[in-house]
C-alpha cells in the first residue's frame, strides 16, 4: 500500500458505522462521547478510506488513557482478522452549541493517529442531530447501544453491538 505523507485521502463512512455513533450520542445526550471508526484502505483505490463500522468508547472520563489503551488493544484484536483496524476517531461534545474540537479530541485523535497516521477526527455537530429522520429517535434504538463504559462495568454487555441493527 503505497500511501506517503502526501497522498490526501479520501474518506468513506458506512451508514451502519454513522448511524451507530449517532445513537451513542443520543444515548448520552448530556455528555461529551466519542468512538473509533474501523476500516480499511481500499483495495481499489489507495487514495480511499472505507470505514466499515465503528466502536462506541466512552461517555464519562473521555481523557483516561489506560481505558483508552485497553478499548483500543481489543478492538485492533477483533478486528484484525477482517483485515480491518483503527482508522480515525469519532468526537461529540457535551454542549449542544459546541462545533469546536476540543483538547481532549485532539489527544485522543493524536494518540490514534499512532495506529493509523491519517487518522481523521470526525467531529459530530450536534444540532444536526435535530434534522435526522425520526425513524432510529423513535424507535428508541439508542437505548440499546453499548459503549465500553458500559462493558467495563458490566462484561456481560457486548461492545461490538451485535443485535443494534437486526
């Protein structure tokens, strides 16, 4: 994969991968939270990033990296076998009128790009949120996604959120 430093990539995001960070923001709508997008250079074109799905991280104590540390060593162990691995970061702000990347973003982002060095940070705009189709608002799906807050209180509860989409 010949990319360089001066290669400007392309991103591409699943709906499935937006859509379940979306939910993790409405689940927590009065925290800031903020996930891993997972994915791949294309095999068709070097200049793309296909990012096939993503990995809600957490919504309290975002800037703990031994958290952080060890979300990211599973996540790049599951993933890896499907070719698959970190390849930018996801960011939402706990004020609704926020559309600035804060510290925390940035290291976070920092820190990721050590996986993959054109790591994007995908900043959510949250009153954006309000023009989305009510369909997922009103089937009340958010409820049921899973962060790793969540699963490092309860391992019994699945990171990977098998069921969100069935």
């Amino acid at each position: 994969m010949g990319t360089g430093t001066n290669v400007e990539l392309k991103y591409e995001i699943s709906q499935n991968a937006y859509i379940k960070l979306v939910l993790h923001s409405l689940r927590h709508k009065t925290a800031a939270v903020n996930g891993v997008l997972v994915g791949r250079l294309s095999p068709k074109d070097e200049g793309l990033v296909e990012i096939s799905d993503s990995v809600p991280l957490f919504h309290s104590n975002l800037p703990l990296l031994p958290p952080l540390e060890i979300s990211l060593v599973m996540i790049e162990e599951h993933y890896v076998a499907q070719g698959l691995s970190v390849v930018g970061y996801f960011h939402a702000n706990e004020r609704f009128d926020d559309v600035e990347v804060c510290g925390v973003a940035k290291n976070i982002g920092d820190h990721i790009s050590r996986y993959f060095p054109q790591a994007p940070i995908l900043l959510l705009n949250n009153k954006k949120l309000e023009a989305l189709s009510k369909d997922y608002i009103s089937s009340e799906k958010w409820k049921d996604v899973i962060d790793f807050d969540d699963h490092l209180d309860d391992v019994t509860k699945d990171w990977l959120n098998p069921g969100l989409f069935n």
